[in-house]
DNA sequence: CCGTATCCCTTAGGATACTG
DNA sequence: CAGTATCCTAAGGGATACGG
C-alpha cells in the first residue's frame, strides 16, 4: 500500500521552485512590476533565469505580461487572480515559521553537537 | 526596497525539497516504519538518497530514529510532534490543490496551444 | 537489515556578452 | 529596455555494489 502519490507534491513543485516564491512574495507586495526592476527587487537573480521563471510562470497562468510597443519597450508583470488565491496558502507557511521555525533551528543545533 | 528576504522560502527549503513530503507524507500515514519498508513505500526512491532525506530530516527534528540493536539490526522512523504541526499546513496545501490545480493546468493548455 | 561507497550523469543555475 | 545566446560548473540524484 502505497498512499497514492502524495497530493502535496504537484502543488510543491508549481510554486516552491527555487526564485518562484521569491517572485511572486515581490508582485505581491509592489504590484505591476517591469522586468529590470523585478530583477533589482529579487536579489542576485540573473536575466535569464528570470526570464526562464516568468515564462513558466506566465504558461502555469500564475503571472500576467503585458507588453507595450513603445520605444524603448515596456514590460510589465502581475499577479492573476489565480495567483492571488495562493497569499492565504502563503501566510499558513508563514504563521508555521514564527511558531515553529526557532524549534527547527534548535534540533539542528543540538543534533550538530552531539556529533 | 527589496521586501525583506521572502518569509516562505525557509520553510519551503526544510520541508519542500525533493522526496521530503513524500516521505511525511508516508510516514504520517503508515506511522513508525522500517528503512527498508519505507523503500518499498515511496517508489523509485533509492537507499542512498533515502538515506540523505533521513538524516536531513533528522537534523532538522522531524523525524525520530530508533535503533534496536536486534540480529538482524531493526531501525524504525516516526514523526515528531514538530512535524505532526505540519499536517495542518499539508491540509491547506491540498486544499488549494483540489481548488486550483485544474485552472493551472487549463493555464498550461492555453498557453501551448497559443504558441 | 540498514545502510555507506563509488561512479556516472543530467540539469538547473550562474556569468557574460550581445541584439531587436 | 527586455530579454536571448553561449558557455560553464557544480550539486544533487540515480545505479550499483559492497560492508557491519
């Protein structure tokens, strides 16, 4: 018996990708966004991986793009609706970490130093 | 302003890594479990990295190991009280899922098909 | 039975430079 | 400005075999 593939797994995978947290903590917090100063407001992401990160999430319909043809070109990301559904998801973890994060911190030291 | 580190990431990072909800997850509902067992119970995962996640998880307080000193050695693995806190935090998660995954995946589908 | 030791290999990610 | 193109690396994971 094999308790079907754990349903917590396609959920991890869709929003706790490494920077995706970090993106959508940003959107959340300074709304419409352009993209170099998305790439300011998420330190040390590079271009390219924030370019790789917005299309995954633009197709996972997590992120809206709009693109006006001025010159020189602005860009401009957002939270959809659909996003906007995971702040409360977001604040549970949250809630969990002030509870409990210090207990986790503790365990590590104390299973370092009984090494 | 760069909105402080993202709050969600550390708790994404202890709990959300690769095989460690899955092995929560089998171990919230099969309870104590042997090593061997629970290879068997999370497919496809292999000793070493089964291993890996164990102690991982030990370290971090959400798992306790017993050891019996038995011939054949037994060696059983259980939940903390710490990580039974995260149940709730699961429940929300799937909660979602069951909400939202299909407007992901609708997402997917439109933004495939648009290319 | 419960792991560790080795080796291999893929792949996500970083650095940098460049273009429409 | 908003990204691609290119190259590189390293870190983690898989397979397999072996040891206490």
């Amino acid at each position: 018996m094999t308790f079907d593939p754990c349903p917590v797994t396609p959920v991890a995978e869709l929003v706790f990708g490494k920077w995706t947290t970090q993106v959508l903590w940003t959107l959340a917090h300074h709304g419409r966004t352009r993209f170099t100063e998305l790439q300011r407001l998420v330190p040390a992401i590079t271009p390219k991986v924030l370019a790789q990160r917005l299309r995954q999430m633009e197709r996972d319909g997590l992120v809206g793009r709009t693109y006006h043809a001025e010159m020189p070109p602005r860009v401009e990301y957002e939270m959809t609706p659909l996003a906007r559904t995971l702040l409360p998801v977001f604040h549970t973890l949250v809630d969990w970490s002030d509870t409990h994060l210090g207990e986790v911190e503790r365990a590590r030291e104390r299973y370092d130093a009984a090494l």
